[in-house]
C-alpha cells in the first residue's frame, strides 16, 4: 500500500476578534450618530418652520417663525443628548445603561416634539396678535417649511446611538484608565526607602513601615 500523506484541513478563523470588532464598530457608530444628530437638531432648530401672513390696515405681512419660536424641546434634548454621549464613557455597568437610555429617551423626545411642533399655529397666531395689535387676529395663508422634519430625522439619529449604547455598551472602554475591570483604583507600587533621602524615611513612617527593614 501506497503511504498517504495526510493533509491538513484548513481551520476556520478564530471568532475572538469578533466581540471587539464589533465593538469598535458600535462604538465609531454611536458617537458618529450621536453627534451628528445632536448638530442636526440644534441646527435645524434654528430655521424657519412656519410661515403665513396677517392682515393689517387693509393690507397684509408676512410672518414667520424659527423652530425655537415654536418649541424649545428639542434643542434642550440635544444638549441632553450630547452629555449623555460623553457621560456614557464614564459610567460603568448599570450606571452606563442608565446614561444610555437617557442618549435613547432624548432623541426620541426631540424627534417627537419636533413632529408636534411640525403643524403647531400657536407660535405664528402669537405673533400675528402682537404685530396687529389686536389679540384676536390669526394667521392666513399658513404654511410649513421642511425643517421640523429634519429636526424629527435628527432626533432619530440620536435615539439610535442610544440604542446602540444600550445594545454593545458594556463592550465599550471607560474614559478611566486609573481602574480595574471591577472598578477599584489600582495599587500603586511603593519603591523601598532609601536611607539616605529623609524624605523617603518620613514617607515610609507616614505609611505605617520600618524604614530599617531591608526589603
């Protein structure tokens, strides 16, 4: 009989880099979406959402209003927002879920007040009745910009990085370097007393030591 060489099969590749692949993936995700809603919300915010006219003097003027004119919400969630972001690097355990899902409550909160404010007449009607002077006046010809709805998709941003959070949070790094996987500080390495530096003596003294033992 003929000898048969045996031939090696080929290995899958080990699947431990895996957890930290995808780890550093949610993580870039997650601040990319984060930040780049937040700017979305504060920005938009400040755009025209509505516009219309009222009548004065057998005549007409044009009126508009900024998103922070018709609600406040959603700029104040994305800043809430943004300190979640960088509060969720410096929390561990429940504490990182907790932060997490307040980054998720505060996208969705601005997405949803931002949707609401889309058909709001409040704010035009209240200026009307200022610029008129008569507390009755209303706004005609109303109409609505898109900028709501790109505050609401900025708010949808920042949800799912709060999502994310939530779902590879615990994979992530703490901004603590000075820390244990459990949390303790680390111990820091006390070098031997020199006998001949006082200060070393007194330090050994201070720390409960015989500056006299050889170590």
């Amino acid at each position: 009989m003929g000898h048969v060489s045996a031939v090696p099969v080929p290995q899958p590749r080990a699947a431990a880099a895996t957890p930290a692949t995808s780890s550093r993936r949610s993580l870039a995700a997650a601040l990319f979406l984060g930040a780049a809603g937040a700017t979305v919300v504060l920005l938009a915010a400040g755009r025209i959402w509505a516009e219309g006219s009222a009548s004065v003097g057998g005549g007409t003027v044009s009126l508009d209003v900024k998103g922070s004119d018709v609600t406040g919400v959603p700029t104040a969630l994305a800043i809430v927002g943004l300190a979640a972001l960088v509060a969720v690097f410096a929390v561990r355990r429940a504490g990182r879920l907790l932060v997490a899902a307040l980054l998720a409550l505060s996208g969705a909160g601005a997405s949803t007040a931002a949707l609401l404010g889309a058909s709001d007449t409040g704010a035009l009607d209240e200026k009307a009745a200022r610029t008129t002077g008569d507390a009755a006046s209303t706004v005609e010809a109303l109409s609505h910009t898109v900028w709501p709805y790109v505050t609401a998709a900025g708010g949808v941003l920042i949800l799912l990085a709060g999502l994310l959070a939530l779902r590879y949070g615990r994979l992530w790094p703490s901004m603590s370097g000075r820390y244990e996987r459990d949390g303790s500080p680390r111990a820091r390495k006390e070098r031997p007393a020199d006998p001949d530096r006082p200060e070393d003596l007194w330090k050994a003294l201070d720390r409960g030591e015989d500056p006299t033992r050889e170590g």
